[in-house]
C-alpha cells in the first residue's frame, strides 16, 4: 500500500491529503457510530479508581453552594 501525502501551502502548511484508494476504501467500511449501540458500562466507574472517597467529594461541592 502506498502512504499518505501531504499537500502544503505556499508557507508550509499542511492543507490536504492524498489518500492511496485501498487505505480509503477500508475507511468507508467502518461501522457508522451512530448506528453502533452504545454500552454504559464500557465507561461506568472509568473514575472509581481515582476518587478515593466519592460521598466526601459531593458533600463538599454540595457545601459550596450553602451560602446560609
């Protein structure tokens, strides 16, 4: 397969692309993500590693907006 070519403008900016047509051609294989189900729990508790004590966090942002 042939690589990817750039085309640059007069100062060197990178402004199109010349793609070799089996690379394209796979490309328009691609599954729309529109289409493709999403799944929550793919992504569920990404954070719950990070964020030792979540129930003192939210007391503590709930906190900021008591202006008593």
């Amino acid at each position: 397969m042939n690589e990817i070519q750039y085309v640059y403008d007069a100062g060197g900016h990178k402004k199109s692309v010349i793609v070799p047509v089996e690379l394209w051609e796979r490309t328009l294989q691609v599954q729309n993500p529109k289409t493709a189900p999403c799944n929550p729990q793919e992504y569920y508790g990404v954070y719950r590693e990070r964020i030792k004590n979540p129930q003192d966090v939210a007391r503590a942002l709930r906190s900021e907006w008591n202006r008593g």
